[in-house]
C-alpha cells in the first residue's frame, strides 16, 4: 500500500473536490461511490425529450469553482462554460406584484424605484452591510478551516458585534427595510442552508451578499455539467473512481482508520479516509461500534436538522414567457411556512413554491414549444409528523393548485412528471433523514456546532461535504473538499 493512499467514500462534489485537492498534490486517490454516477444530490435525468437537473439549480460564487480548477493548473472554462442569469430571480407575489432581482445595481434599483420606493436606501444600506459580514466572516467562518475560539479570538469586540450574531436574519432585515414583499425576497435566502429566517442569526445575511452581489451563474448544458466537469478533471489527474461501489463500513483499529471494506467484501487499506457522505450517516452506519464514545453518535444523531424538499420534475407542452429561468411564487404567510416546517414537522399548508426552468437558457432541454420545470417547496426533513408514502400524490396536487392559484394552472399542459420527495434524497446521497444540509442553522452558535472536517474521535477520519465545515451548497462543498484534504496533507506532514 501506497503510504500516501487516500480513499475517499462518495464523489458528490466535496468528495470530488478534495479528490482533485488531494491529487494535485501527488497522492494517490481512489474514490468509492454507491451511485451509478458521480454528483451525489446533484444529478439530471432525461425523459420523453425532456432534460432536468435533479437537485441544485442556483449557482453562486462563480471563483471558489474557478479556484478548484486553478488548484489543478487547469482553466475552468476549458471545463465548463457558466452563462451569467439575468434576472438572477423573478419574485412574484400573492397580492399580483412582482419584481426581478437583475444582476446590475443599476437596473435593480429602477426596479426597486417602481415597486418599493420607500426601501431603496434601505435596500442599499442592507447590501452594504452583508459586504461587511462577507468581509468579516468569510476567512473565520467560510474561506479557512472550521471556527474555533482562536480564531474568534482575533475579532476585535467592536467587530464581533458587527457579525451580528444576537439578532435573527429577518430582525435585522427589518432594521433596513419596511415593505413586506422585500422583507420576504431578503429573508428567503436562509433557504438556500435550510434555515428560518425567522431562527437563523443575522450573521447569515451573508448569504444573499454572494448571490445579490456576486450574481447567479448557469453551467451550459445544465448544472449537472459541473459535476461532469469535476469528474473529467478529477480523472486526468489520476483520480480511481469506482462507481456502483458502497462501502459498507470503516474499518477501525485502535482507534485509527484501517482502511474501507465495501459492500462485495474487499477491504481497500489506507491510513486516511474523507467520508463525503453525510456525517451523522457516517456516525450511524459506517463506523464500528465503540469507535466513538455512544453519548456523541447519539448527540449528532439528536441533533435538530435542516429542511429537505418536495420536488416535481414537470415537462409541459406550453411555454411561459411571464417566467424567467429562476421564479418564486410567495405565499402569504411566511413565518407560518417556517412554523410548520420546523416546529409542527409538515411540509407547508400554503407553501412558497420555486420554479427553476433550465430551458429558457437552454432550448434543448424540452421539446419544441415546451419547458422543463422544476418545482421545489422547502419541508421538514424526515421525521413522525408526515409520511410521505400515502401523502405524496396530495401534496403534488396542492403545490399545482398553489400555482394555479398565482395564475399558472400547468395542469392539462403536463406530458412528463416524476416526484423527488426526501425519501429519495436520504435514499440516492445517504443524507441522514433526508435533510438536505445537515444539522440545523436555525441556532446562534450553529457554525461552532458543525461536526470538524477533521474526526477528533478517529485518527485518519476526515470529513468532506455539506454536513461539515464550512456548509451546504455546490460552492460551500467544494471549500469543504479543500478544507478537508488540506488537513489531511498537513497531518501528513506532521
Ligand atoms: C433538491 C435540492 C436542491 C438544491 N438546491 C441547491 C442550489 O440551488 N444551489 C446549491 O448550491 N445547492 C443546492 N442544493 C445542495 C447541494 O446539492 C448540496 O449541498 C451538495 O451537492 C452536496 O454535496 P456533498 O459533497 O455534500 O455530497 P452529496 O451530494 O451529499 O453526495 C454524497 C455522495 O456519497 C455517496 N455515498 C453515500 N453513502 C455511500 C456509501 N456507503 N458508499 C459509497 N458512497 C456513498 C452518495 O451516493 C453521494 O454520491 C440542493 C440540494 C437538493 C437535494
């Protein structure tokens, strides 16, 4: 065995990106996926002449995937080409308004003057303010390894009040802007890590700073070809990926990794192992009893969760040119929403409902005179509130009413249709109880509460993914990746 053998278990994209991390430093890396394919949540499917991405369909921070590709002395765009969206969203609210959020300041402020006139100083002086948490936050809490209080240590108090970690999202969008509808449009990107708004400190503004600042970005061919684009990467680089292999545990001696045994039985040796796979997942399944004291496995098992999703894969024979590529259709009661998501585990009784259509930008991806959507409404992750085995078919007919209800009655235009319910999401990525960013970020201390890239009950264990450090999301992933095989090279060198 190679001594610096790595085996990676999982190729979604933090599995993939500390893969590329890891071989561009010259170690050998054999990655082991259960899948048929690479991409873990992000996937695509083709049917009836219809093409649909699977799961992520918003792409920010356009530069953490430019570095990846730089990591490798490579340029992203001989990979991947990413078309700027404009609108970056379509809002659309219940009371008929609606607004696009364009990706320059300039035309957004026009559109802010039309529908909110009242808010647009607040609105400026909320991105400023985001611009100054991404620029406080981003090495402690995003760009670098996971927080600790050494790095907490190097705020300054005045600074560390200005994080905002005492008030929640939807507090401090209320100290700068007072319509409702913009109160709601900036609330919603809690979402984007499976939070309330209503729950998540204010710090996570920082959120809608990549997005409103940074614009959203569309990979030609669909979001799956940045997966595809990692894998093609990753393989010139050497990278052994084994697809249609699970691992079924981690083999663990004296409390270091041994190596992975998978499902066919063979044990593949190595002295470090990055689980990309969800790590309460990890904790549950995959490691050997008694590897990690039980009061912790049942701490991150107890642990609160991020929501997951309800999603319909629609192919329509109609076109609709009131929509953009990405469109929200808001429900009246927002907060009620988040109630009933996180506190009485059921999916949304008037849920907001996102339409992304891939095909407005790509016109391949439906048959002539049609479009591809995909409907997504945020739920609890799996729990005894709701099931979703007798419930499906009704909450698919109330999610085509909500529409309905916003002037888009879809119904007699439908010619495809398939569900992802988070039944599918624990099933096709191992995401524990289906949630769709791990441990809850509705708390104030939640990015001290992510499970550390690095296992400090495991030596040679290592973490990669949208459970860990720094998060979920294509972009926040892929830092993972990097994190992750950044320690394992630095304890390598110990
Ligand atoms: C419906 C939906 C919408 C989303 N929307 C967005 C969005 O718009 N923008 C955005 O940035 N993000 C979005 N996300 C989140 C984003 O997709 C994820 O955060 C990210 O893709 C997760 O990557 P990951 O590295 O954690 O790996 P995952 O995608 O979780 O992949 C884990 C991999 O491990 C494999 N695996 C699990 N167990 C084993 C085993 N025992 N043996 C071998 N392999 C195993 C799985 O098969 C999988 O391939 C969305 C997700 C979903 C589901």
């Amino acid at each position: 065995m190679s001594t610096k053998q790595v085996v990676i278990i999982g190729a979604g994209l933090g599995g993939l990106s500390a893969a590329i991390h890891l071989a561009a430093r010259g170690c050998r890396v054999i990655v082991l996926e259960k899948n048929a394919r690479v991409g873990g949540k992000m996937g695509e499917l083709q049917a009836a002449g219809y093409r649909f991405d699977l799961g992520p369909s918003v792409l920010t921070m356009r530069s953490v995937v430019a570095d990846l590709f730089a990591t490798a002395d490579r340029q992203l765009s001989d990979y991947l080409t990413l078309l700027p969206v404009d609108p970056l969203t379509r809002y659309f609210y219940p009371d008929g308004s609606r607004i696009d959020v364009r990706r320059e300041l300039a035309d957004l402020i026009d559109a802010l003057e039309a529908f909110a006139p009242g808010d647009v100083e607040g609105y400026l002086a909320y991105l400023a303010y985001a611009a100054r948490l991404h620029r406080l936050t981003g090495q402690a809490f995003v760009y670098g390894p996971p927080p600790s209080l050494a790095s907490l240590a190097q705020f300054s108090p005045f600074d560390l009040l200005r994080i905002d970690p005492l008030r929640t999202m939807s507090g401090a969008i209320h100290s700068f802007v007072r319509d409702p509808r913009l109160r709601q449009l900036l609330g919603r990107f809690a979402t984007y890590i499976g939070a309330s708004p209503y729950l998540a400190p204010a710090t996570l503004n920082v959120i809608s700073y990549v997005e409103l600042a940074g614009g959203v970005w569309y990979p030609q061919g669909g979001m799956y070809a940045l997966a595809q684009a990692y894998e093609r990467l990753a393989r010139e680089l050497g990278v052994e990926i084994h697809l249609n292999t699970p691992v079924r545990r981690i083999v663990v001696r004296e409390g270091a990794v041994q190596g992975v045994e998978v499902e066919a039985g063979e044990v593949v040796p190595a002295a470090k192992v990055i689980a990309n796979v969800d790590v309460a997942t990890v904790y549950a399944d995959l490691l050997p009893g008694g590897a990690v004291p039980a009061r912790v496995v049942r701490r991150i098992l107890g642990r609160a969760l991020s929501s997951s999703g309800f999603v319909l894969l629609l192919g329509l024979k109609g076109r609709h040119p009131e929509l953009a590529h990405h469109n929200i259709f808001f429900s009246r009661a927002y907060r009620g929403e988040f109630e009933e998501i996180f506190f009485h585990d059921r999916p949304p009784t008037e849920p907001t409902v996102y339409v992304a259509i891939t095909s407005k930008t790509d016109r391949s991806h439906a048959p002539r005179g049609g479009e591809n959507w995909f409907v997504m409404v945020n739920t609890p992750a799996l729990g005894s509130g709701w099931n979703w085995e007798t419930r499906c078919g009704a909450y698919r007919n109330l999610v085509l009413a909500r529409l309905a209800g916003h002037g888009l009655d879809v119904r007699p235009e439908i010619q495809y249709e398939r569900i992802l319910t988070p039944l599918e999401f624990a099933q096709v990525s191992g995401a524990y109880r289906g949630a769709l960013y791990g441990a809850s970020s509705n708390q104030r201390l939640a990015a001290f509460l992510r499970p550390h890239n690095r296992s400090p009950y495991v030596g040679g264990l290592y973490f990669a993914g949208g459970t860990t450090h720094p998060g979920g999301g294509a972009p926040m992933v892929t830092l993972s990746g990097k994190v992750a095989a950044g320690m394992l090279l630095e304890d390598w060198r110990k």
